[in-house]
C-alpha cells in the first residue's frame, strides 16, 4: 500500500499506469532536475517502489513489456543509483538564424513534432463499436473463398460481425503527431557550427527520463553583413568628400545604429577598424573587430548650385595643386610645359 501512495496510484494500478506515475515524478525528483537535498532519497524510494509494484504484477507483458522488464532487471543489478535511470534518445536538428538573431541572443521559439500515444483508444489503434457491425469483408459469413477454398475471415476472425474498429483518431496506429511550441534561450555571439543543449526536449522514455535536444547553428546569408570568424565585416558607400574632410559616420549594426570617428585621409577605398565591435565573444573566446570597407563615391549630375561650389573649390585645389593634387602637377609638368599660356 506505501508503494501505491508513493506513486500517487490505487491499489490494482496497471503496468502502464505505474510507469506513467513514475515518469512524472522521475523528471520532477531526479537530482538533475531538483536541488532539494532530499530530492535522492526522494528518487531513490520512487524507483524502489516502481520496481517493487511491477515485480508484484500477474500479466502477460508484450514484446514491448518485455524489453522494459528486461531494462528494469539490468537497473536493478547495478543499484538503485540515481544515474541509472533509462534517459530516452537525443534529438538533434539544426536552428537556422539571422545574423541580428546570432549577434544579439534573446529567444526563438521551434515547433517540435513528437508522436504520443492516441489519447482516444490509449494507444490500441482500436476502438470498440457500439453495437456490432457486420463485417464487410465476409459480408457475415466468417469466411473468405480463396484458391485454397474457404478460409476464416481475419477482419472478424471468423464470426462475421465485428465489435471494434481502427481508431478514426489515430487511423489504427495508436500514435498520434503532435506539434508543441518550444522557447529556445538564444546566448549572445553564436557561430554557425555551434551547438544549443536543452535538456528534456528530446525523445521521452516509457519509464525514464527524456533525452536532450542538440541544435546545431546554422547562419541565413545576410544582403548587409558577412563573418570572417568573429570579425563583423560589412561594405559602406562614402562621400569622396566626406572622406577627405572626416567627421562622423553612421553604421548599421546587427544591435542598432553605431556613430563611428572617420578621420581626415584621402577618397580612396580602405578600411575603418574598431577592435571588440564586432561579433560578442562566447565561451572564452573575445570579441571579434567591427570592419567597415568604405567605398568612395563622388557626386553624380550636380546642380547649378553644387557647380558653382566645386569651381572655386577646384580653383583652390589648383592654386596649390603641387600639395593637393601631386599627381596632377608631375603629369603637367612634363607634358605641358611647352603650352602657349604656360608660366
């Protein structure tokens, strides 16, 4: 009877009514799960009592009854240890993510499919009729002709009516497929190639504990931003002249709009490098650089406004175009120097 209360059961409780009572409070009193202090002593008394109410039960166990009995009988030459509970098998599946998702962390939420018993016929792929039917297979007559001659009908094993039929629920399999919603806690700074462990989300076990569910990353191709390690790299188009000038630039960022110092240099392509900006460090590893690859761009079809400034902006540049534009005066100096209007 104390093993009964334990499990919270009735005296009579069946095999599969035991193991469902000790899965329940299997993954709320293992000490993987449960802190308590007493949650061993606790785990131990309710694998005690499992193993003691099943050996006591008379039944006829199927192949699948068998093969627990068989797994309870090991557990139960190696002890009663909390680490020899059955765990069900782990379940892997990759987890696809932007880049803002990777970079940032949060949560995502997966749909998994899992396959449970019919709750309808309780997994007996059956379900009893009403009243009799009969059957259509051998329009009532227990048998079925064949070359051999007459043969009793299965569908009915040979009475010719029938009192139970496949379960519309679960169409006779007595599985039924599921899709629940699982939160997934997204750590800051994930690589494709990493992997996610949550515990209990995989395949349940019929008296055990269910296993893990292993996510390996994968990163969706971003139009914006590409990875070179942890090195956040990403193409910027500039004003020519906002190059040659400096002041600040704005960058998009996975997390939000970054202000960034460009420093006075020359309009030609190169590249603005900030350490630790780029993707968050993980697992002891430190933060990659932020690289921005600036691309020039001059002003396309100016007005007569914007003419009118690059002129005397020009003439300027002219006037010391031996400082500004060396090129330019080693190029005329050699081939113009003989033009009528030269100095």
């Amino acid at each position: 009877m104390e093993a009964y209360d334990l499990l919270g059961l009735a005296p009579g409780a069946s095999a599969k009514e035991i193991k469902k009572a000790f899965r329940r409070l299997a993954m709320r009193w293992h000490p993987d799960r449960n802190a308590d202090p007493a949650a061993l002593e606790h785990f131990k008394a309710l694998r005690a009592a499992y193993e003691d109410l099943l050996a006591g039960l008379a039944v006829e166990a199927d192949d699948e009854d068998g093969a627990d009995q068989s797994d309870d009988a090991a557990a139960e030459d190696r002890g009663a240890d909390a680490d020899d509970i059955p765990r069900g098998a782990d379940r892997r599946q990759d987890l696809t993510l932007t880049i803002e998702e990777a970079y940032c962390g949060g949560e995502t939420t997966l749909k998994l499919e899992d396959e449970t018993e019919c709750a309808e016929c309780q997994g007996s792929g059956e379900e009893v009729l009403m009243h009799t039917r009969l059957c259509a297979h051998c329009h009532g007559t227990g048998r079925i002709r064949s070359k051999h001659g007459l043969l009793g009908c299965k569908h009915c094993a040979g009475r010719g009516y029938l009192t139970k039929h496949a379960c519309p629920a679960c169409a006779g399999s007595g599985r039924m497929r599921t899709v629940r919603p699982l939160v997934v806690p997204l750590p800051p700074g994930l690589l494709g190639g990493d992997e996610l462990r949550i515990a209990g989300a995989g395949e349940a076990h019929e008296a055990g504990l269910p296993g893990d569910l292993i996510l390996r990353v994968r990163l969706a191709r971003h139009a914006l931003y590409r990875l070179d390690g942890r090195n956040l790299l990403l193409s910027r188009p500039v004003s020519a002249l906002r190059m040659l000038i400096g002041g600040e630039l704005a960058i998009p960022m996975p997390g939000g709009t970054r202000m960034l110092k460009l420093a006075p240099g020359s309009a030609t392509a190169r590249d603005l490098r900030v350490a630790g900006a780029g993707f968050p460090g993980r697992g002891g590893q430190p933060a990659g650089d932020l690289i921005v690859q600036l691309a020039p761009v001059l002003p396309d079809a100016p007005d007569a406004e914007m003419r009118a400034l690059i002129a005397q902006l020009d003439t300027l540049v002219a006037a010391k175009h031996s400082r500004h534009l060396p090129d330019v005066a080693l190029w005329e100096a050699r081939w113009l120097h003989d033009r009528p209007d030269a100095p």
